[in-house]
C-alpha cells in the first residue's frame, strides 16, 4: 500500500474492537460489501457501462416529469430522489417516477443495449430512449431516463468497490478482494472510452463540459475513490490483474487529469492525480505529478467554455484551476487563505482539498505544512461565523434559512497533528472529537485519536471567541462585519464589498445581510437552485435584484469588481464601516454604503440593545431602486398605504413570471447564448406587487412572534415605495417566497442618499421613533428608544467628521458622545473635538516583516497616539486600489512611523518574467494571473525577488480567450523601468498590495462617557479634547 500503510490498517481495527462509534462505521462498510460480494461477473459488467451510454444526476433539469411537471412536491425539476432506479434489481434500466409510479423510458433498453445499440426498432412507446434522452414535442430540454440509470448504476458500482476494498483489510477475508478486483477491472476495460461531453450535463445543463465517468468536477472524487480502493486490494491481486488495473485504469485517469477531463474545485483534482501516482508507484510519474501539483503554470486549455463569456470574463476557465500550488498561495487565494470563488461553502471546500493534499504530498516526500496560508486556512471559517452561529451565505453559498461554513473534523485533526493548532484543538473539543466522538468515516478509524487532555492543554479559549465574537474586516477577500453582543444575544450586520468575478459569485457588491438573536433576519438567499445553465439562476438569483443593495437604471451590476474601504471604526458603543464601490456601475460616480451598529443599555444591569442605520449613496444613472428582504415571517408595513397587488410582476403588468423579458432572446429554444450573460432587471422573479408613496417615515416589519425586525424608512419626497415577493432557492416544487421592499427614486441625472434605521428585536420592538432632521446635504436623524434617545448626525464621503452621535438617557440627560473622522460637538457641559489621527505616505515596504515605514504629514503624532494604533484600521492606497490592514504594532525609529500588520503577506500576485519591453514598462508573463480581469491589479506594485526595486503597476491584461492558447499577462507599469528592468527583476517577481508612495491613514474617533461621579471619561485613537 502507498496512499494507506499497514500500520494505519493495523489501528483501524484496534479502533473497531474498542470503540462503539468505531464498530458502527465499520458495520456500514460491512453492510454495502455485502450486497456485492459473490456477485457473478455478468451482474458487475451491466452496472458498469461503457462510454456508449451517457450518464447524467438529473433527469431532466427544468421541467421535471413528463407527466406531472416540476409543480408538485414529488418532481420538482431537480430533485434527484424525486426518481429512483433499482440497481441491484432485475431491471436496472427502468426509472420510476415518485410521485405517479410511472416507470421509463417506454421501450426495452436493455434488449436495445444487448442489440448493440443499433436495432431502432427497439425503440417503442411514447417515451423511448436511445440513451440520449426523449425529447417531448416542442421541448427545449430531453428527459434523461436512460441516462440517469446510468448514473445510479455507477454511483452504486463506485460505493460497492469501495466498501469491498475497506471491507479486507477490516476483515482480512479474500473474498471481498477478489471482488473488488472484478470491478476494478471493468473499470480499467471501460475507462479510456468513458466521455461525459456527450451527456446532459455536457449538452444542455452546461454547455462544454467534460468528464470521464462522472461530469468534470465529481470526477475527481471517482478518481480517487478508485485509486484508494486499489491502494487497499493491489496485494490480493495477481501481476496480470495489477498490469491491467494499473494501465487501464489508473494511468489513463492520471491522462484524464493532464488532459482536462478530470477538474474539480481547487485541490480537488490535484489530490486525484497525487493519489493516482502515488498507488502506481512509479517513480518518474510521481515525480512528474509532484512537479504538476506544486509548479505547473500557464497551462494552454483545449476545453473552453464559450458560453460562460460574461463582459470578457470566463466564469469556468480550466486553466486557473491547473495553476500549480507555488502560483495559487498568491494568484488564486487571498490574503486570509480563502480561494478566489466568493462563495464561503465552495472556498471551504479549498481548505478539506489542501489538507487533504498535504498529506498526499506527504507521502511523495514533498511536505507542504510550512506553508503560512495553509494554517491561515483554519482561521477564516471561525471568524467568518458571526458567534459561532451563522455564516454570511455570499454567492453560491448556504441559505435564507442557515449555513454555518465549518473546518471538516479531518482538517482540525490534522492541523492538532501537524501544528498543535490551539483553534484546532479548541474545535475539536467544542465539537466532541475526540474518543468515543472522533469516529465518523473510514478514515477516521486509520488515525491516531486524540485525547481530551491533550487537546485542552493546547486549545486557546479566547482565540475563537475573539475571532466569531468582535467586528472584523477582512480586507483581502472584501468582507466587513459588525457585530455586538455575544452568541444567541448577539446582532451582526456585514457587508460584503469583495472581488466575486466567478462563477460561485453573484452580482451583489455591497450586499447587506443582519443576523440576530439567533435568526437570518435579512438574509441572503444562498445557493440558487442550481449553479449551471439555467433561467433562475442567471435572471435572479445571482442578479443585482435578488440582493440587498441598489439597483441602478433596472440593470445588473456592470461588473464585480471590489469597492475599497473608506473607515471601519469598532468602538464599545458605536462601530462603524464605510466602503464605496463607485465602479459598480459604469454610470455611476459613487455608490457607498456605510453602516453603523449602535447599541444602547448595558449599564447597571440593563439589556443591551443595538441597531443598525443603513446609508447607501449613489450619484449616477436615473432610477435606484434600493432594496431589502425579510426573513420568512408575518410581513407588515406601517406609514404607508399600498396598493392591492396587480397583476404580472414588477417588470410589468403583461410579463409573466420568470422571464428574461429584458433580454427575450435567451427565452427562444434555438439560443446559444448562456443565462448568464443576462444583464437585466430580474424583476419578472417579484411578483404580488403592491405600491405607496410615503408622507414621511414608514416602516416595514417581519415577525414571527418570538424574533422580528423593523426596517424604518425615511424617504425623500417622490420616492416610490414597492413591495413584492421573491421565491428563495429550494430543491423542491413547492416555492417559498419572501418579502421585499423596494424604494425608489428617480432623477436625471438621479443623486441619492438612502436612510434607514434597522431594528432587530426579540420580543417587541425597542425603538419609539425615528426622525429624519436632515437639512444642507447632512443626514440628520433622531432615534428614541426605550432608554433614551440617540441623535445622530452623518456625512459618509467627507474628510471631516463621519459620525457624531450624542446619546441621551430617558430622562433626557446628556450620557455620551461619539465622533469618528475629524470634527467637534458641543452640547450643553461637553465639548468634543477630534483633530486627527494618524495620515501619511509609505516611503518603504518589508514583506518578510510584514511591516511599513511611513513619512507622516504635519506635525506627526504624540506617543500615546502611536501605541494606541494597535488594533485600528490602516487604509492604505492610491487613486487606483485601496486596501486595509490591521495594526498589530507601531513605533518610531529614526523619525520615521513603523507600522506592523501580523503575519499576513502583502504580496497578492506572483508571475514568472518573460519578455521586458525596452523601456521597461511593459512585461509579458506566461504566469496565468487570473484575478487580473476588471482591474484588480490597477495601482498595485510589481516588486523584484530581492524587495529592492519597486514599481506602481498600471493594469494586468490577459490574452484573449482562445481554446489551446495560453492566457499570458501583459503587465504595464505606471513608471517604466529602464533598460535594466529585466535585470533587476530576474526571472520571478512579485505583485504587492501597497508599495511607496501610497496614502496610509488611521480614522481618528472618540467615545465620551459619563461616568457616575458625572465625569467624562474618552476612550479612541487619534487626536482629541474633551471639555
């Protein structure tokens, strides 16, 4: 054995005779190798077909049963249980309908696959199937009976090969070897003329697509599913039986990864082809398999899908999928371990894939442990995870109801083995793996288990808390969140700001999403119905309309690149996060949000309260349609007078449900653009459409008599106030809808600034009122609650001061100020006045440090200043890219500030040189930067290996998109280099998030308190008086 050793069998059944959880999993194994064990050949070579019948999981993906459609509980479209095939029965080619019984397709295809696939007169009935499907009249997709069965029958076959393996060496008994080598045998006959192109999925569902046995993404688990399962019988096998085994099948899937077949997410295939090596033992293979895995770069894809083209963006492009891992720590992922795809669930899927392959890499004698963003990897997902409770379900992720992004029990084990991770170990404990709670799959029974002692003698308590519990800013991946309180008490608000040009992202730059009291309460709506070709996804779910953010003119987001961070401000009573993404839109100037989390209480034993007011700014276009949804609950509105709900959607009176009327093109059967594409409203997905004008403040409320929140509007004159409902994913035919609320407001050009107040409750509402005194382009706003009343006063976009808020008790005495950004406030006994904070220009970078040098302007900053800069916001930047970092440390030295960042690197690119123009202000790189598409390279800084030469990037252009061409990068630079450039750069060099030059700025603010003695007390960073 290469991938298991003895030693690991040997501790398997140790684990078995001595733990109950250990014996269960073993039993299942057991259980499935039953049911194929003393099968005859025959019985294996029919549920094992070879490559001339299609395989597909669906059977059809739209229209559900040819009978009873996809409106009835039982055949909704894309229900796999929704049918079922008897694999181990006498008529394995026969699919059963839940919901009617009815059985298809109508003809005999075994008799037809017996005929060679030839005697058409076979194919009788009203529903016959060649394999390729039965196409109704007039219908724009087949029905995929046949091919279905097929599917299962190889699902089943894989199951069945895998118990089988497991099975000897937990029992020791030859019989189920000798099985299991009959089964991996027919897999070597049929697997070099396996071709998933020709199937469903490669036809209809997404066009381009390949893959062997499976479609191109599941591949990879066929793939090392079949190779783990020889690793586990090989010894049992005679040297004919190897031979065949190892030429048939393992190597031809080790040419199915090279060639493209076989691609999964991130890591996915890259452990399928270290597993596949690594059980041929051949040398020169694995070598070549290590080199592919840890080098390979600019790969020059034959496979292209074309209809995925999006603004000359490629969402699916295999070629980044093949960089190896020395390119994709840094083009692929960023700067806080996650992967490029948006989506939390898909990029947690990066971090089991990594793991996985480190230990592969392993046992190639390649170990990758030391790598930093490797264990960064185990941090994110915690502190992703709003009190250990919720997850913000971004792009292709989760759902309105729940989704908590989890580390595999696998990963934290291997993490406590390889590091003695503290947040490793304090997971493990929190969630019982350990003794009898380690046990869950086969795997599991191979490793070594951890003692409880163990662990708690190196888990880190505060770690987790601190990560899940406290606002964070996550400026590499582009995700704010700010959160008060603490587990089911807790309320966070995020909003995510992120580069999501993938295919697993969504058209949501400046999403707002609310969680509390243990509730979604304005929730995403999470993974569509499907992530391929098809209507719903691409006309609403991913669309701009779906989302809680501003539409502009009815059209989508133009693009998806990142906006950047103007403050993120986290203080004990008021935090606050500001972030503009005036690119969004090609017609827009500005469009920024800025969200404050206020609480309020605390204080002698008081409940705390907290709020959230919601500012969104846009200068652009001439409609803006500002949008937010409740979660699924009793909806009602207040201050407002709806109309009766009309017919249609709000697309219109005469557009029916669903469809692309925008764009009807993408509607007609003969289309060959892709959904995607759509570029629309998505408002024939809002239906039961009601409308009001609103006099002055109004609310909207969600409750279901336990949780609820209020949304209170304060309205310009001549907004539109729209409400409608919008179905959320679910894989079945009865839809959910929920309701949302649009303002709108119109102009020409249209200038907006929308304000709302944001309470969650548990219980009843907490808040009285709320006001709008807003007047000379100031927002103004007055909120009275239960203890007080809390006048606020708010100018996101300006140098001066941001917040001010001035909070009050309810007997009306002044308790506390709080002003972030340069300003002052004087009311009666308090003055405040806040001068500045910490602003000037990097003049050198230290990536090995992870720290900068910064010259500061005027007269600098006094001591107490500068150590207080721990823990705050460093925005850094330049006219054309921003970033953010988290001070960890800062002093003086020379005259000059010294800024420390953690351990998190500044470089979030790295390219292989190629050609160097004579100037030298342009470089070509056959290294595939993929994240360089819409501008995500602009105003960086390409830096040589040596970290002594320095040059402000101008833009990063890849080769147009051409099956069987490399991508290679053109990477001009603002200040060209000289004739020496290539020289100095040598053969590699680096792109880095700042760079000299750069602005660096710290927003000053402060927190005023009456203390009981009637004393102020403040508490911020920056420069300020109090008096």
């Amino acid at each position: 054995m290469r991938i298991y050793d003895a030693s690991g069998i040997e501790l398997a059944r140790e684990n078995v005779a001595r733990h109950e959880t250990a014996r269960a999993v073993a039993d299942g194994v057991m259980r499935e190798a039953d049911r194929w064990v003393g099968r005859s050949e025959a019985f294996v070579v029919d549920r094992m077909p070879d490559g001339r019948v299609p395989r597909t999981f669906l059977v059809n993906h739209v229209t559900g049963c040819p009978v009873h459609g996809a409106d009835t509980a039982m055949c909704g479209a894309y229900g796999v249980d929704n049918w079922s095939v008897d694999v181990m029965g006498d008529e394995p080619w026969r699919v059963k309908c839940a919901a009617g019984g009815e059985i298809y397709p109508s003809n005999d295809f075994e008799a037809f696959h017996r005929s060679g696939l030839t005697d058409r007169s076979l194919l009788t009935g009203d529903f016959a199937d060649d394999g390729h499907g039965w196409l109704g009249e007039g219908a724009r997709y087949r029905h995929w009976f046949v091919a279905f069965a097929a599917d299962q029958m190889w699902k089943a076959s894989l199951s069945g090969v895998e118990a089988l393996s497991r099975a000897y060496v937990l029992s020791g008994e030859d019989r189920y070897a000798r099985q299991a080598l009959v089964m991996l045998g027919r897999a070597a006959d049929v697997y070099a003329g396996m071709d998933y192109e020709h199937s469903m999925y490669g036809t209809e569902f997404s066009p381009g697509y390949s893959g062997k046995i499976d479609y191109q993404i599941s591949e990879a688990r066929v793939v090392y599913r079949l190779a783990r399962a020889f690793d586990l019988v090989r010894d049992a096998a005679t040297a004919a039986a190897c031979k065949h085994i190892e030429s048939g099948l393992v190597r031809e899937m080790m040419r199915g990864v090279y060639e493209e077949h076989t691609r999964g997410n991130y890591g996915m295939h890259q452990v399928a082809l270290m597993a596949s090596a690594l059980v041929l033992g051949d040398a020169d293979e694995l070598a070549e398999a290590v080199e592919w895995t840890l080098n390979q770069s600019g790969e020059a894809s034959r496979l292209k899908e074309m209809r995925m083209l999006v603004d000359g963006y490629v969402f699916r492009d295999r070629a980044a999928h093949a960089e190896g891992l020395k390119w994709a720590w840094d083009n692929l992922m960023f700067r806080e371990g996650i992967g490029w795809e948006s989506s939390p669930s898909y990029c947690g899927s990066w971090v089991a894939e990594l793991y996985e392959l480190a230990a592969l890499l392993e046992r190639g004698g390649q170990p990758i442990w030391d790598e930093p963003k490797l264990r960064r990897m185990l941090v994110w997902p915690v502190e992703m995870s709003h009190f250990g409770l919720s997850t913000p379900a971004i792009g292709d992720a989760g759902s309105v109801k729940t989704f908590v992004q989890r580390i595999s029990g696998r990963v934290l084990r291997l993490a406590f083995e390889k590091y003695r991770d503290p947040l490793a170990a304090r997971q493990m404990l929190d969630r019982g793996l350990f003794g009898e709670g380690l046990f869950d799959q086969f795997d599991d029974l191979m490793r070594p288990g951890a003692d409880e002692g163990a662990l708690r003698a190196v888990a880190g308590g505060d770690d987790i808390g601190r990560l899940r519990d406290r606002s964070r800013l996550m400026g590499g991946y582009g995700l704010a969140m700010l959160r008060a309180g603490q587990g089911e008490d807790g309320v966070a608000a995020s909003v995510y700001f992120g580069r999501a040009a993938t295919e697993h992202g969504h058209f949501d730059r400046l999403n707002l999403e609310l969680f509390g009291y243990g509730r979604r309460l304005l929730p995403e709506l999470g993974y569509p119905i499907h992530a391929a070709e098809g209507s719903e996804p691409g006309v609403w779910t991913k669309n701009t309309s779906a989302h809680a953010t501003v539409m502009v003119d009815e059209r989508r987001q133009s693009n998806q690149a990142a906006g950047r961070v103007c403050a993120f401000v986290t203080g004990a009573r008021t935090q606050y996060a500001e972030i503009d993404a005036a690119g969004t839109y090609d017609q827009t100037s500005e469009y920024r949000r800025a969200v404050v989390m206020a609480t309020v209480g605390g204080a002698g034993g008081q409940a705390q309260q907290h709020y959230v007011i919601d500012l969104f700014r846009v200068t652009g276009g001439r409609r803006h349609d500002y949008s937010l949804h409740g979660f699924d609950a009793p909806f009602s509105v207040a201050g407002l007078d709806l109309s009766e709900a009309g017919r249609g959607t709000l697309a219109g009176e005469d557009v029916a449900y669903g469809s692309a009327y925008d764009d009807a093109d993408l509607d007609r059967p003969d289309c060959v653009r892709s959904y995607y594409t759509y570029a629309g409203s998505g408002y024939s997905y809002l239906r039961d459409v009601r409308r009001g004008r609103p006099g002055g403040a109004w609310s909207a409320t969600w409750d279901d008599g336990e949780t609820g929140v209020r949304v209170h509007g304060l309205p310009d004159e001549g907004d539109e106030v729209i409400v409608a409902e919008g179905a959320y994913p679910e894989k079945q035919a009865e839809r959910h809808y929920l309701k949302f609320v649009v303002q709108r407001r119109d102009g020409d050009p249209a200038s907006s600034c929308f304000a709302s107040v944001i309470e969650p409750y548990r219980g009843e509402p907490f808040i009285g009122s709320v006001t709008d005194e807003s007047a000379e382009g100031v927002r103004r706003i007055c909120v009275e609650h239960r203890l007080g009343r809390d006048t606020w006063t708010l100018n996101p976009g300006v140098d001066g001061a941001r917040v001010v808020r001035v909070a009050r008790n309810e007997s009306g005495q002044l308790v506390g100020v709080d002003v972030i950004g340069c300003g002052q406030m004087q009311e009666a006994g308090c003055a405040v006045r806040v001068t500045g904070g910490g602003t000037g220009r990097i003049t050198r970078g230290d990536d090995g440090a992870h720290e900068i040098e910064v010259a500061l302007e005027g007269e600098g900053l006094p001591d107490e200043c500068v150590k207080s800069m721990a823990g705050q916001t460093a925005i850094i930047g330049n006219p054309r890219h921003g970033t953010t970092y988290t001070v960890v440390e800062a002093r003086r030295e020379a005259g000059k500030l010294i800024v420390r960042f953690g351990d998190e690197s500044f470089r979030i690119g790295r390219l292989k040189v190629g050609s160097v123009s004579g100037d030298g202000g342009t470089i070509v790189t056959p290294t595939y930067l993929y994240l360089a598409h819409q501008g995500y390279y602009r105003g960086t800084h390409l830096v040589n290996e040596a970290g002594d030469a320095w040059h402000e990037l101008d833009d990063v252009v890849l080769s147009p998109h051409r099956p069987g061409c490399r991508r290679d990068g053109r990477v001009t630079l603002r200040d060209p280099g000289g004739g020496d450039l290539a020289r100095r750069l040598g053969t590699e060099a680096s792109i880095y998030d700042l760079g000299p030059g750069d602005r660096f700025e710290i927003v000053p603010h402060v927190q005023v308190e009456r203390g009981e003695d009637g004393e102020w007390a403040a508490e911020g960073f920056g420069q300020y008086d109090v008096g």
